[in-house]
C-alpha cells in the first residue's frame, strides 16, 4: 500500500472520533514487511473503523482485541504566560497533583504567532509550571 495511504488514513479516522490510530512497522507471513495500524476507539465505533480500515487499505481482515484503560485523575486550567494564558492539563493521582503539561495546540498557535521554536515555547511554560505547582518538591 501507497506510504500516502496511511497519512490520509490517519487524519480520516481521528475526524470520525478515534481516540487514536498509530502504525508500526513488522514483519508478516513470509517474512514480509508491513505496517501494522492500530486505532484505539470506544467499543461503539468497532464497527465504523473496521468497515474505514476494509475500505480505505489494501487489508482483507481486520483483527481487534478490548482493552482497559487506566488513566490520571484530570482537570483543566490557564496559567498566565507573557504570550498571554495558556491551557494547562493537571494529573492527580489519588487526590495528589503529579504531572502538569501545556496543551500543544495552545503552544503551536503561540510559537507561530510569535515566529518562534515550539521547544522554546514548551521550555517557557515548563518553566512556569514547575514554579507554579513543584517549587516545594
């Protein structure tokens, strides 16, 4: 299958409410090379994907397997930054804080905006975080 296949394949099945789709390259039957495409999605949409993934790639069957999940606790809030307020994502877990990160959507607007590196940006607020929520660690 055409390389190209995969990055409109990507973008279509994210649009139609994926939670995630990636690729990994392996080794099949006859020691062929190939990419294996995983799409993580809520049980609901099984079927919508594995008609996408029939139709959309040169497969004849799609395996699928239930996974579970387990995730931090998550709240959302702005910190204030001199590009303005950013959207921050907080990670508790049993009721204390323990990951903090800038939303890179936010962070790509600014870095274009300001004709900057994405890095600097991420270092910038990072920065911030960690005087924010970690100075006492």
């Amino acid at each position: 299958m055409s390389s190209e296949i995969y990055s409109h394949l990507y973008e279509q099945i994210l649009a139609q409410g994926a939670l995630d789709m990636y690729t990994e390259s392996i080794y099949m039957k006859k020691n062929r090379p190939a990419y294996k495409i995983t799409v993580l999605c809520n049980e609901d949409d099984l079927e919508k994907f594995t008609k996408m993934l029939l139709i959309e790639t040169s497969t004849f069957g799609v395996r699928y397997n239930k996974l579970q999940r387990k995730m931090l606790d998550r709240k959302f809030e702005k910190i204030s930054t001199k590009y303005g307020d950013i959207q921050i994502k907080l990670g508790y877990l049993n009721g204390k804080l323990i990951k903090v990160t800038p939303e890179y959507e936010h962070c790509k607007i600014i870095a274009n905006r300001e004709n900057i590196p994405l890095i600097k940006v991420f270092q910038e607020i990072n920065y911030l975080i960690a005087e924010k929520f970690f100075k006492n660690y």
